[in-house]
C-alpha cells in the first residue's frame, strides 16, 4: 500500500472517531473554518479522502489538531 493511500484510510478513521460524516463537503468545510491560509478547494479535500494526495506540512497540522 503506498503512502497517499495509508494517509487516506488514517484521515478517514479519524474522521469516523470525531464524529463527522465520510464527505469530502464536511471536511472541507471544517478544515477551512480552522485553517489561517488560503482556504482549500473541495477537489483537494476529494483527493486527500480517495488516497489521490497529501497535503502540505501546514495543512497536516491543521487536521492532527
């Protein structure tokens, strides 16, 4: 399994945890009401949730908090 793939499935279970719903809209929503840069498109968000990206180190920050 690669890297953007384990990234996925780890971003998806901690989302199950917390309490929020598997859609990208509710995690682009949330992460862009905490995140002090330009805001994130809902593509991006896609990306992270199908294992297709990573995000930056700035952004990994935001959703560890």
């Amino acid at each position: 399994m690669n890297e953007k793939v384990e990234f996925s499935e780890r971003l998806r279970d901690a989302m199950t945890q917390a309490g929020y719903q598997l859609r990208p809209v509710v995690l682009e929503r949330e992460f862009n009401t905490r995140y002090w840069g330009r805001s994130v498109t809902l593509q991006a968000v896609r990306r992270w949730l199908r294992g297709e990206a990573i995000p930056s180190q700035d952004k990994l920050q935001v959703l560890a908090d």
